[in-house]
C-alpha cells in the first residue's frame, strides 16, 4: 500500500467535492460534472490501493 498514492485519491475526493458543492451553490453544472467526476476517479484510485494491499497479502 502506498501511503502517498492514497492520500492523492483523498485529496482528489475532497477536491470533487468541493468543486460539486460549489456548483451546486452556483448553478454551474460544468463544476458539478467536474466535481461528480473527481470524485469517481478517486474511488477508482482507492480500490487499486485495496487490490495492491490483497495482493501483496497474498505474496506475504
């Protein structure tokens, strides 16, 4: 598991939140659409993590 590779995929999340809370306020779907999707390639992310983290449990 990489430390830093899933404290990226928190920030990205976090940074697609915002970005959907603020065009959710605003009225911007642009924002809202760019939010929704940050925060889908940061799910993506984190299950890579879990599938490294089962595999190297496996090796071990």
């Amino acid at each position: 598991m990489s430390t830093e590779d899933r404290a990226k995929a928190t920030a990205k999340n976090i940074e697609g939140k915002v970005q959907d809370a603020v065009g959710n306020l605003t009225g911007d779907p642009k924002d809202q659409a760019e939010g929704k999707a940050k925060q889908a390639e940061a799910k993506v992310r984190h299950a890579a993590e879990d599938v490294k983290d089962e595999v190297k449990k496996a090796i071990d």
